[in-house]
C-alpha cells in the first residue's frame, strides 16, 4: 500500500497510434526504473474500474491502465470491412508497453482482461514478464455463451448502454456484495452507462469469437497468479482452478465474498493478493 501520507495522483494519458487514440491511466508518467504493472478491464467497464486499485498502488510500482479501443477516450477506427478480433486489444496493449514502458511489464487481466492477455502472450510473449488473471477462463465460449452474447446484442441494439447495465448487473456482483455494499452495483451500473453502444457491440463480437486458449496454458511459464471471487457465477472458481492445473508456475487465490468483479468488490483482499505476488517477483 501506498506510504502514509503520500497522495497518489493518477493521470489519464492519450497514446497517438497512427490515426487512432489509446487513453490510458497512469500513475507515475514519465518515472523511468520502475517496474510496471499493466491492468486491463473487464467487460464493459473501461479503464476506471481499477481506480480502488490506483489509491491503494502497490509501492514501487508504475501502474498503466488501458481503455480498450472504443472504450472510455480509447478510439477504435478499423475499416467498415474489418472484422473485430480480440486481437485488436492485445495490439492496444503491446503498443502501450513498446512505445510507453519499452521493457517486459507484469501484465494483468480482468474477465475480458484475461481474454487479452491470452491473445498478448499468444502474439508478443516478451513483452510480458509475469501473468495476473482475474476471473477469467481460458476457454472459448460454449454455445450457450454464443448465445447469451447475441441476447446481449439484441438488448444493446434495443435499450443501449443502460439495458446491458440492467441485464449483467445481477452476474456481475456477488450476493454479498449486493447485500452489503449496494454502493458497488451504482459505481458498475454508471461505468457501463458511460461506454458507447458501439464499444459493447465490438466488444461483445471480439468475446464471442475470441479462440479457445486452453492449449496455451501449458506453454505459459512466466510466473502467474490466477485470482477468482468465491462467488463468481460468470467464470466460477472450477475455471480458475483448471487453469492454475494446466499453468506451469501458478498459483491460486480466492477472493471471499466477492463475485465476478472481485477487484471491485473486495479491492483490499485483492490489491493483498497482488502485493505479496509482485513482492515475490525476482528483481528486474
């Protein structure tokens, strides 16, 4: 945690790439020596999901937080004939690293994060020196998922931003986070409402499409922490464990009382799980 006293101050950043703008949250701009802990969001938050994240930033560390392409002041300007992959958002990610950081960073995945990192570690291995994965799976969807996402597209063309809200909102929260803390469920309700229609659709088509990365996992041998809410519905904690099975160095922490947005839902618990697995991470 931060050292008492100091004021953690987080500025949001604008990458140009090419014709295209990556924003992302930054909490050191310009620090140089540091290691870097990159997050990427879940489905469909934006990059400020990990604010709790950034006041309690893990000391020592330089903290990047994306907003994936079409989210937040992210843009997304692929040609009209250009079918959206999940790898749209690892090349958002791998050109945050190269052009921002220069060096391999820990890289870390929220549900829609994990999918990401997936697709980095499939693309640009080096680029990555340790692995976060945050209620997430490494499958790809079942047909039931398929068609739940289209459902999704269809309340998004009718109802927009709020509709998705309505609909995810009791697969997002852990029960008791809807009963102890209904603050949460108005912060979530409001990081979804601010995303553009046309963000949630891409996004939506990218998961839907999105390859099925079991036969990845044996590959990944970068130190990786998997972390999962003991109340998750959406990638419940039997996911999380058959991938620490299949990964060659990981480990495994359960979040309690916390569903699908963990780092939302118990941010000290999970900010202390990633503390004491950077702090166990050989110097660079």
């Amino acid at each position: 945690m931060a050292p008492c006293g100091k004021i953690r101050v987080v500025v949001r950043q604008y990458l140009q790439l090419g014709s295209r703008t990556l924003a992302y949250l930054d909490n050191d701009p310009g620090a140089t020596g540091k290691p870097v802990l990159v997050l990427v969001h879940a489905f469909p938050l934006g990059a400020q999901m990990w604010e709790p994240q950034f006041r309690g930033a893990f000391n020592g560390w330089r903290i990047l937080a994306p907003d994936l392409r079409g989210f937040g002041g992210s843009t997304d300007l692929r040609a009209e004939d250009a079918e959206p992959t999940i790898d749209d958002y690892a090349e958002d990610v791998a050109a945050l690293v190269r052009e921002v950081v220069g060096g391999p960073v820990v890289l870390g995945g929220l549900s829609l994060g994990g999918y990401v990192a997936f697709a980095v570690m499939r693309r640009t291995p080096g680029l990555v020196r340790a692995l976060i994965l945050a209620d997430t799976r490494a499958g790809a969807d079942s047909l039931e998922g398929r068609a739940a996402r289209k459902a999704m597209l269809t309340v998004l063309e009718h109802e927009g931003p709020q509709g998705v809200a309505r609909e995810m909102m009791p697969k997002l929260l852990g029960a008791s986070t809807r009963e102890h803390n209904p603050d949460a469920e108005e912060t979530v309700r409001l990081l979804i409402k601010r995303q553009s229609p046309s963000a949630i659709r891409d996004a939506v088509m990218r998961m839907m499409e999105r390859p099925d990365s079991t036969g990845l996992l044996p590959t990944l041998d970068v130190p990786t922490l998997v972390v999962v809410g003991d109340e998750d519905q959406l990638t419940p904690p039997s996911e999380s464990e058959a991938m620490v099975a299949a990964l060659p160095n990981a480990s495994l922490v359960r979040i309690s009382g916390a569903g699908h947005l963990s780092s939302l839902e118990q941010s000290m618990a999970f900010e202390a799980s990633i503390d004491d697995f950077l702090a166990g991470l050989p110097a660079v």
